[in-house]
C-alpha cells in the first residue's frame, strides 16, 4: 500500500490544489442549481401552457407578466372540430374568461347576436358585417393558415389583433407535399392503374423511360419557407435533396437550407430546380408569382408542387408546360379556381396528381389548434403578446 502523502492540515495544501478544488466545488453547485431551474421551466411549459400538445409553439413562450386583473374578456370560439373534452377545457376559462361556444350549424346567426360586445373571436370564417359589429372586438383568430380571404379593409384598417394557424398546419402540409412528389418520382400514379387491372407491371418499369428516379442528390427550391416550407424543407433535405429557397424575409441560419434567395431573384435560381415547391401565402406579390415565363424557365424534367393557394400560380401556364412535357409531373393540392371544373383537361393528364386541398387535414391538428388556441386565452387574460400574430398589411 502507498503511504498517505497528503497534507493532514488543509491550511498545508498547496495554493494552486486549494484553487483547483474551489472551482470543482463551484461548478459542481452552479451546475446543480442549473438542472433544477431547467427542470422547474419545463414543468411549467408541460403543465402550464399545453405544450405537450403545441411543439411547435413551445419555443416562442416568454415570460409571464402580471395580468390585467381588472378586465374580465368575452371570447366567442366556434365549435370547429373540437372534441367534447376540449371545449369543456375551453368553457373552465370562466374564471377569468366570458367563453361563448358558437355551434357550426348556426354559428353565425348566434355570433351576430354576441358579437356586440365580445373581446375575442375564433373561427374558420368572417365577414365585414361581423368584424364592423365588433366594437370592442381586439383579437380574431383564424382557424386556418391562409387568411387572404379575410383581409377586408375593415380588419386590415383596425386595430384587431388577428392570429392564425400558420405554423400548427405544417407538419401535415409538408407531409403531403412530399407523399405528391414520391407518388409522381416513383410513378405510383400509374401503378395504380396497373393495379386495378391486376397486372403485374414490373417490365413495364424496368424500360428506361419508365423508370422511377431518386431523390437523393437533386435539388429543390421551396417558394416560401415559413411554417409549412420549413418542414417542407427538413423532409426534403432527409432524402437527400439539396434545398434552396425563396423568401421575402431574412431567414435565419437552418442547416438543412443551402441558399435563400429573396423574391427578385426567383428566375436566377428556378432553372437549378430539379423540384419546385410552392409553399408561400397568397398576397399581392405572391399571386401568379409562377406564370408562364416561370414555367418554362424551369428545368425539362423538373417537378412542380403546390400546397399553399391555387392562384400563387398560373394553372393555364402550367398546363401548357405539361401538355409539351416540359415537365415530369405536378403534384397539386390547391387550384385555381377550386374545385377544378368537371372536363377541365387537367383531370385527364396521368402525370398528374389532383388531391382537393385536404393537405392541412390530419387527426392530430385541432389538438394542436386547441393548444394554440388555450395558450392565446392564457395570455390574453394575463396581458401578454398573442403567438401566430399575422401581419395584416403584408398577409401573414
């Protein structure tokens, strides 16, 4: 056994140990401390703010203020696709909130009759009459993610505050913009037909022609990389895709984004696209942002797909490109106009795939629409900055 060498009298250590295991100690408290603080914020995300339920939403929470206390809020919340647990949860805002369920059958004649005086709205529709009979209206949320619709010059002009579902709609979308490109690059499209036939159709596919074509080294250029581009482009980058953008917005760092150009540059960077996904919101700047130049600026073989509205592109343009196959296929979920009219020679094209804008559709999203929307009560009672605030100027 080796003989103790150390120090009986601590008051005998060297200065530079004595400095050493002064700061283990100190670490070692800081970092303890560290692990209850981080432990007692996430608590109060997952029991407070129905974050388990919003993800997505989790990140933008800041600390909370001291509330009004004086005010007592009328909201009045349509029905939606709400579950019966879930408006119970939203009606036990009581205490602090006057909550008024509007049932979807007549939900507008008995927000007519409440409207007079109610603080809040939430819905999936709007007229100018009812925002114009909101008087002491502050805050409307919309249910969905695109609010063209709504931007009357009576909302747009007043100091409503609106809010929308532009980022709990993205997981969805972006899966959906992907299901219509792997059904096109893998030709599932036409292996339906053989199925219906119940042939077996594996030569057919196996001629050059025919083939199916991987992602996985191509490039795609997504138009709009807010919260549904965004997830488009983490999908995209997963299998391999090379991803660049375009944005109005100056968009910070994302590992899986190559390059984000803004909107003027759009036809320098079309013709690199292997894929073009069209994410952005409907404005004044969007709308027929593809049109015919665009289309036949694209890449011979590209791919195009549409998740956002129908009139961001030019549908005559683009079934022109098709017809002379300048392009591989279109995956679109939104038209313009919608529906597609019965004959219209869209329908008929096999490179084609139609889907009747379902791609914000999912089990999952009014639990995440009641998320965001406990979350908007909470700090509307607690006089706090609303999340998904839209600009109303620039349309979203």
């Amino acid at each position: 056994m080796l003989p103790d060498m150390s120090p009986k009298n601590p008051a005998q250590l060297p200065l530079g140990l004595c400095a050493v295991r002064l700061f283990t100690l100190v670490s070692i408290i800081g970092f303890t401390v560290l692990c209850i603080s981080c432990g007692t914020e996430r608590n109060d995300l997952d029991e407070g703010s129905g974050a388990t339920i919003l993800e997505p939403l989790a990140t933008q929470r800041s600390e909370r203020v001291a509330g009004n206390g004086s005010r007592r809020f009328k909201v009045l919340i349509k029905r939606g696709g709400f579950s019966a647990a879930q408006v119970a949860a939203l009606k036990a805002f009581a205490v602090k909130t006057n909550i008024v369920i509007l049932n979807n059958k007549d939900w507008l004649e008995e927000a007519n009759r409440e409207i007079g005086d109610a603080h809040g709205l939430a819905t999936d529709g709007l007229s100018r009459e009812l925002v114009l009979a909101g008087k002491k209206l502050e805050w409307i949320h919309f249910y969905a993610g695109g609010v063209d619709q709504i931007l009357f010059p009576e909302l747009v002009d007043s100091e409503i505050t609106l809010t929308n579902a532009k980022i709990i709609k993205g997981y969805q979308v972006a899966d959906h913009a992907l299901a219509l490109l792997l059904g096109l690059t893998r030709r599932l499209n036409e292996t339906i037909v053989f199925q219906r036939k119940g042939e077996w159709s594996r030569r057919y596919f196996r001629k050059a022609e025919n083939q199916p074509i991987e992602l996985h080294g191509r490039t795609a250029l997504i138009i709009g990389l807010g919260g549904i581009g965004t997830q488009i482009a983490q999908r995209a980058y997963a299998f391999g895709m090379r991803v660049i953008a375009v944005d109005p917005k100056d968009i910070p760092f994302m590992h899986f984004v190559s390059a984000v150009y803004k909107p003027d540059q759009l036809r320098r960077v079309i013709p690199r696209a292997d894929v073009v996904f069209m994410a952005a919101p409907l404005t004044s700047e969007t709308k027929r942002m593809l049109a015919a130049r665009e289309f036949t600026m694209m890449k011979r073989g590209a791919y195009f797909i549409a998740v956002s509205r129908g009139e961001t592109y030019d549908v005559e343009a683009l079934l022109e490109a098709m017809k002379e196959r300048r392009l591989a296929g279109a995956g679109l979920d939104v038209t313009d106009p919608e529906p597609l009219p019965e004959g219209h020679s869209l329908w008929k094209l096999n490179n084609v795939l139609l889907t009747p804008h379902m791609a914000g559709e999912s089990e999952k999203v009014w639990d995440r629409q009641f998320g965001l929307l406990k979350e908007n009560l909470e700090r509307l009672a607690d006089g706090l900055p609303l999340l998904n605030v839209v600009d109303k100027q620039k349309g979203y």
